[in-house]
C-alpha cells in the first residue's frame, strides 16, 4: 500500500484495517517488498507461467525507461529551487493560532478556543475523501471521540465547483440540528461554503472546527484543527502569510535541524526506553515499512526513531543521518536499510564511512543492507572499508541481527 496506504484521515480504516480487507478479497500480502519477486514467481508458476521464459523476453527486450535512465542532475543556484527538493511537511496551526486565523478567514463567524460550556458541538470538517478523489465536507452529529468514527459522513464534491446545494442539505441533515432555528441552517450552510473556499483558496490538507449552537440561534466555531500541505510556499511561495504562522519553537529541535538538511527525522515512543533500534532509510515508505517489518513478528523490535533521509540524499546528508540519530541515548544499534532508486548505493556507502571518520559512532553497531543503483560498489566499499560494519543482502537476516544486538545490554 506504500505510505499513502498507511495514512488513515479522520474515519478512514486503519493500515492494518485496509491490509485485511485486501487479504480477505484474495489479494496476496507481503510485508516487506524484497519479498514481491519471489511471491510473483510462485503466483506466476501457479497460473502455469513459465517465469525463466519470461524472465528470458524480458532481458532480450528491456530498454532504459525514463525512470531508470541515468540523467545528470542540472546544477540549481536560486534558493527558490533549492527549497523545492527538502521533503515536504505539513503546517499545523491549532490552538490560539488555529482561532486567530479562523477568525480572520471567516470573518461574522464567532471562534472559540474550547467549546462554550453545556454546549452540545457537532463535527465539521472539509478533507479529502480518497474513494472519490476529491474534497469532501465531512459531518458528525457527535465530537465525542468514541463515537466519531462510527457516526461521521462523507460527502464528496467537485474541487473546482465546490459542494453544490445538494451536498450542503444532506450535510446538515446529518448534523442533526432539527431543533436549530432556520436562521442557523442557513448559516451552517453558509459556513460550510466558507470553509470549502478557504480549503482551495489556500490550498489545505484538512479544515475541521467542532460546531455549536447558542440559545439566540448564533453559530460558535471552537477547538480548530486546520492542516496545510506546505509544498505550494515551498515549490513557488504561495501563502507566505499563511506558513509565517508556523512555530518552530512548538517543534521538537532535532526535527527542525534535520529538516534543513532535507531529512525527515521524527522521534518515536519518546517515553519508552526499550525503543532501541536507529533507523536510517530513504524514501518514506521503505522507512514506514522498515518499521513496522521491525516490530512485527518474528523480529518483534522496537525503532527509536523515523528517518527518510529523502531521494536526493548525499554523503553529507547520511553523516548528518547519523549525528542526529546518534542524539538518542536510548540507541543501542543503527539499522542503515537502503534501495537504491533514485539514490545511489555507493555514494551512501561513501556516507556510512564519512560518518565512522568524522562522527563519535560511541561504538554503536551499524548493520547496513544496500540494494538497487550501484549496489555492488556500494556493499565493495563497504567491505573493504575495514571499519565494524556488519553488511547484508536480505532484509530478514539484517533485521535478524539488529534485533539481536538491540537486545545485549
């Protein structure tokens, strides 16, 4: 499913939710993707498929599509383009900062930190619903936190056009306001207008609000919850006021720093000194998979952090990997899992040793398993390095032995 799988918006099935479904349709799973070839040999050989045949046109044939062409990268000067390559993040601006925007956004809306007391609040939210490709207003008569995901709807709606009168009703009626005046559906469906303009206008991931009633008939927003994808300030700066907002003060400093050096870093079970495992990938979903593959039996681990060093990584940046991972005193082994794609397995190698030259390894373990682009120079160099570095081909043996020497004292 890749990361876009493991992403579950507000009602949506969890990861493990959507893995059965697909199991229980009769799709086979993996939990690893070194482990796609080898299944799809075993279902090709099932369906009377002579794989060696296959595998025999597909090598007389194959030519270098655009994906794995080797290009040369231009060389970028402007900053402007230089910030377009970091990893993107979303801004999310709650609390007093959330209300402050709302308010000045919709404006003749009244906007509220926490829900007026003794009020009875409805859910509203405008996001992406997935099934149809689209924006969505999603609706819940209740904001009680065990109830929402059972009693939430979605109603989609054409991002161009914004939700017709149609799709406004039957939001509303499912808000359950039958005892509201007239005055406040039609301005609950103004609001929901208002909040469908502010969704394109500047270009959000999620708006929701909780929604409240008072005795006179006025609407009152509270406990906001506004989240936007800042690719559209990073690739051409749109919405500078709006991404000013962001505090990074509010954000974990190692999460910052590394984000200067386009890596994603994110500390995980901050609380839990068993969470031992360093990880170092790239790509999003190898290092979401990497993980849960982790944590999963028979390995049965647990990471002590995430970190995508991002598809244009270079030597600096896998040094600069390890330095932040290294911060962590609860790290007992660094797990370095990469696929070459985009990015090349012998400049990661120059990396890994760059980083046992210039930084205080603090005689941590460092297993590396490199696969894809330059494989072969990358695990050369690696072995011919002469430094402790435990080197591996296959995921489940690589796991094997971080697991283990996450768990000697």
């Amino acid at each position: 499913m890749g990361h876009a799988g493991a992403w579950a918006g507000v009602g949506e099935p969890t990861a493990e939710e959507k893995y059965k479904i697909l199991q229980n349709a009769g799709v086979t799973m993996v939990d690893h993707p070194e482990k796609f070839g080898n299944v799809m040999k075993g279902l090709l050989k099932q369906a009377g498929k002579d794989v060696g045949e296959i595998q025999q046109s597909v090598s007389a044939n194959q030519r270098r599509g655009m994906h794995t062409m080797r290009r040369v990268r231009p060389t970028v000067t402007s900053q402007a383009s230089r910030s377009s390559t970091s990893p993107q993040r979303n801004l999310h601006l709650r609390n007093q900062k959330a209300v402050d925007h709302l308010s000045k956004s919709l404006e003749g809306f009244n906007v509220f930190e926490e829900t007026p007391d003794n009020a009875d609040s409805v859910y509203l939210s405008i996001s992406v619903d997935r099934s149809s490709r689209s924006p969505c207003v999603i609706a819940s008569p209740s904001t009680n936190p065990r109830k929402l995901h059972h009693r939430l709807r979605r109603f989609p709606y054409s991002y161009l056009e914004g939700p017709d009168q149609e799709t406004v009703l039957a939001a509303i009626q499912h808000l359950q306001l039958d005892a509201a005046p007239p005055a406040a559906h039609a301005r609950t469906a103004k609001l929901i207008s208002r909040l469908a303009d502010l969704y394109r206008e500047q270009e959000a991931v999620s708006l929701a609000v909780n929604l409240s009633i008072s005795s006179s008939g006025s609407l009152n927003l509270s406990q906001p919850q506004l989240f936007y994808d800042d690719a559209a300030f990073k690739s051409n700066k749109r919405h500078p006021d709006l991404h000013a907002l962001r505090d990074i003060s509010q954000e974990p400093a190692v999460e910052v720093e590394a984000e200067k050096s386009g890596i994603v870093f994110v500390k995980l079970h901050p609380d839990d000194h068993t969470a031992n495992i360093g990880t170092l990938v790239n790509g999003a979903g190898l290092a979401m998979n990497t993980v849960d593959a982790l944590a999963l039996p028979p390995h049965n681990g647990k990471c002590a952090n995430f970190l995508d060093t991002g598809g244009k990584a270079t030597s600096e940046t896998v040094k600069t990997s390890f330095e932040l991972i290294l911060r962590d005193p609860r790290v007992k082994v660094i797990f370095v899992n990469i696929f070459g794609g985009l990015t090349d397995c012998g400049m990661i190698a120059d990396g890994v040793i760059m980083a046992f030259e210039k930084v205080d390894m603090q005689g941590k373990p460092v297993i590396v398993r490199l696969r894809g682009t330059n494989e072969e120079v990358g695990q050369k160099k690696i072995a011919q390095s002469g430094l402790p570095l435990e080197a591996f081909d296959g995921f489940h043996e690589a796991a094997q032995r971080v697991v283990e020497l996450a768990g000697k004292s």
